[in-house]
C-alpha cells in the first residue's frame, strides 16, 4: 500500500495501492469512457529532451507479460479500441531491435509505434517509494517486532485488526518472517507495500505484499489533524513520521486506529514488484487505474515535484513512464502515483509530492 497526498480541499494522507501483487486488472471497463484528444509528439514540452531509452528499458520488462496477456481494452479518442497480444508482441519486437542507450532510437520506437493522446480533465500526481529498515531473522532484545507472513485462514472475510495482531492474536503461529526494531518502520513498509529488510546476519530480506486483514483502512494523517497536533495543510508523511517518532506511546494508539494490517512475503528479488508482476524502476514506472489504462501503456506526465532540501518549493517534472503498478486509491484516467526508488531522497520526494498538470496516453497504433 502506499501513502498518497491528495490535493483538493485538506490535504491528507490516506492509503492507495499496493506495490506488489496489489490488484489485478487488464485494461478499460466497457462502461468507462475517457475524454482524449490528440497532440503531435513535437506539441510535448519536454519530449525531444527526455532520456528516452530508460523509458525503454523499462518498456521491455512489461513486454514478457504483455506478449503473454489476453487482449486488452484502451481508452482512445474515440472511445475505446482492442489492443491484442499480437499487436503488443509486434510492437515488443520493434522495442527489442532499439540499441540500449539509444535515446533517438527510443524516441524514434515510440513515435513509430504509439500515438499520443492527451487526457481531458485535472490530472493529480504523487508519489511512493521502497522503505529500508534493519531486522533479524530471530527475535532479540533490539529486533522484537515481528513481521508476518499471510495467515492460512485469511479468507475475504474480516480478520484480527492491527492492534489485535500487534497484541499477539497470530504469535506462535509459525507466521514470523522476520523481526525488526522500528514500529513506525514497519508501519511506514506496510503502508507502502513493499520493504527491504537489512539483516543482523548479514544480506538483506525483501518483502512484497501479500494480503491484507481486510479492514477498513483509516487515514492517520486525518487523525492526527482531528487531534490538533498538526494542520491538515501540513499534513505529510515526513511530518507524520515525525510525530510518531517524538511520541511513541501516543503513536502507536494513533496507528491502531488504522485496522488495516498488511501480510508479507519474501519476494527474493534485487527490487521491488509492481502488480504486473515485473520489476519496477525507479522514476520509471508508474501506477495507474487498471480500470481504464492496461499495464505496459507509456503515459507522458507533465508535473511538480517537490525541490529536494526546499520545503515547499517544486519544480517541473516532464518524463515518459510505463503503467506497471496499480493502486486501491489511484483512480481514473489523469491519476498517477511515481516510484521513486529505495533511497532516502526517494522517501523524502514521495512523502512531499502532490501536483497537478496532464497526463499524455500513448495509444498503440494498429500494425
């Protein structure tokens, strides 16, 4: 799951998606109907200037799954059209003949190969990233806060809330994955759906997501504005963290009013999963609503990001992503939530990142 910062009204905190295995979804629902209108790629500031074969690369991961999907709905400007695993496997194989690092090659793939369609309607834009804590794979006197994988009577049903597992509800269960030292950490991991784990032992453990308890999520960022402790303008993950950190007995009654509880596996993989199943890359990739836009669709964002070091100061951020992520609050056509990676100025641009602009489709032209 992931931290969003929504723009409109008071700016709050609630969970969206689920960076890995979060939902399934394969394009546009036929009752869905987007508004788009069609630009040349020279009318995209920014476009000529853009690192092209990044956004490549991480096209090519999609293209395994892509090729192997069944056909998929996309919006258009004229409504909505079938892309077919054909068309997607032809357009792989363009994709796979363009020489890495080969910007004008790239750029030249995808004007070839895509048409650009520019969203009608506010776009809203945010961020997430991969969190780091430390951990052992046995309990200690520093490493007592243990990390669960799903339970084997998780159904669809409501299961024990956060403060119930928290207090022991699934201890001796044989469900301990690891064991950390930071609540507000393993908090912050489950809110993002995805954490990589440093061990005492040495290596590192890397968690995806891999269920949830099935209760209604409460944003904390609303709680603690309803409590006085902070503005709701002010409200952002950093500053939340903050909080909690400087009051931990209060912070933990405060992040048990969020019932919602995240499960985990061991993903053993060098980073981090979006829900299609492939790696995602950092600035690169981008989660969408599967309800209206399929996985593996190049999406152009022209936005704000915040100024690291700067607080409230932003500044333009144009670049070419591909939809490999999705999320339970990222909603319709002009929506978008960027992967930032698994450093520190990652977790700092996504926990500050709110902004609006357009978004730009590009639709597969048909072979």
């Amino acid at each position: 799951m992931r931290w969003k910062v929504l723009s409109g009204g008071a700016a709050l905190l609630v969970v969206a998606g689920l960076l890995s295995a979060c939902t399934s979804g394969g394009g546009l629902a036929g009752s869905n109907k987007v508004a788009m209108a069609p630009i040349a790629f020279n009318e995209i500031p920014g476009w000529s200037n853009d690192k092209l074969a990044e956004a490549l690369a991480t096209f090519r991961r999609s293209c395994p799954r892509l090729n192997a999907s069944p056909d998929t709905r996309i919006a258009t400007d004229g409504g909505e059209r079938i892309v077919t695993a054909a068309e997607w496997r032809q357009i792989c194989t363009h994709a796979a003949a363009v020489r890495a690092g080969d910007d004008q090659g790239a750029r030249q793939f995808f004007e070839q190969n895509f048409r650009p369609l520019v969203v009608q309607g506010p776009a809203s834009f945010t961020g997430y990233f991969e969190p780091e804590l430390r951990g052992s794979r046995a309990p200690s006197r520093v490493f007592t806060i243990p990390v669960y994988r799903r339970p084997t009577d998780l159904s669809d049903k409501p299961y024990y809330t956060r403060a119930e597992i928290e207090q022991g509800a699934l201890k001796g269960k044989g469900l301990e994955i690891v064991w950390v030292q930071d609540l507000v950490a393993l908090y912050e991991a489950q809110v993002q759906g995805s954490a990589r784990v440093h061990l005492a032992e040495g290596g590192t453990l890397s968690l995806g997501f891999d269920g949830s308890n099935n209760r209604a999520y409460t944003a904390i960022g609303g709680v603690l504005a309803d409590m006085g402790v902070m503005k709701r303008e002010d409200v952002t993950w950093p500053a939340i963290r903050d909080w909690l950190k400087r009051h931990p007995q209060q912070g933990r009654d405060v992040m048990r009013r969020n019932e919602r509880y995240i499960f985990f596996r061991d993903t053993r993989t060098t980073a981090p999963t979006g829900s299609e199943g492939v790696p995602l890359t950092a600035q690169r990739s981008l989660a969408i609503d599967t309800a209206v836009t399929p996985y593996g669709t190049p999406i152009w964002i022209e936005t704000t990001r915040p100024v690291a070091g700067k607080p409230g100061a932003t500044e333009p951020y144009r670049r070419l992503m591909i939809a490999q992520d999705s999320g339970a609050a990222i909603k319709g056509p002009a929506r978008g939530d960027v992967f930032f990676g698994s450093t520190a100025q990652a977790a700092d641009w996504a926990g500050r990142m709110v902004g609006g602009g357009r978004a730009i489709v590009l639709v597969p032209n048909k072979g």
